[in-house]
C-alpha cells in the first residue's frame, strides 16, 4: 500500500459565548442586601432573604441543566446569594424571637403590678 495521508481535521473550538446565568446577579444582590436590612430591620431582611433563596434555586438549576453555557463565577454567585439568604433567614429568625422573649419576659413582670393595684383599689 502506498503512504497515504491521513488528514485529522482538529475540531475548531467553538467560539461560543457564554451566557448571563439569569437569577445570579439578583440573587447575589439581594442576600447582600438582606443581611444588612436583617440587622436594621429584621422583616424586611427576612423577605429579602427567601427571595434571595429562591433566586439562587432557580439560578443553580438552571445551571446545572446546562452548565457549558454559563460561567463558574456566576454559578458561585448565585450559591453565595443562597447562602446569604440562609443567613438573613437565620439571623433574622434569631431576633424576631429574641424581641418576643423580651415582650414576654417584660410583660410577665408588668402584669403581676398592675393586677396587685387593681385588687387594692377595690379593697380601698
């Protein structure tokens, strides 16, 4: 047989762009903000951290049914948003029930007074 040449044709890489991971950037954003309106004020961080959560959900999925398409830094994104939302949720949660075991334990010692001056202003 004679020397016959072989042509291996390297693929070309392809020069495909990658895409904005939808729901990173938000998510990101609003589990940065939640933690700071958590520590000033506890409902607020708290609504922004599930939507946070939720935004992060649908950004890691939506990435890992394609992940070729999308970057790594905005997959890390979206799982930093999730895990700030997670962390305004707990933190936020922390408060809200410290602020009830103060009305509680304020309330506790409040009504004992004001039922001993109304029994003596019967007696009176």
């Amino acid at each position: 047989m004679e020397n016959q040449e072989i042509n291996v044709q390297q693929p070309e890489e392809k020069n495909v762009q990658n895409q904005v991971l939808p729901g990173s950037q938000s998510a990101f954003i609003l589990g940065i903000l939640s933690v700071v309106f958590t520590l000033t004020t506890v409902i607020i961080g708290i609504i922004l951290g599930i939507i946070a959560v939720v935004e992060g959900n649908r950004a890691v999925k939506a990435y890992e049914l394609n992940p070729s398409l999308y970057t790594k830094a905005e997959y890390s994104n979206a799982n930093v948003g999730k895990i700030l939302g997670w962390v305004s949720i707990g933190i936020g949660a922390a408060i809200f029930l410290f602020i009830i075991l103060i009305i509680i334990f304020a309330l506790s010692f409040a009504l004992p007074f004001a039922a001993f001056d109304s029994i003596n202003s019967i007696t009176l």
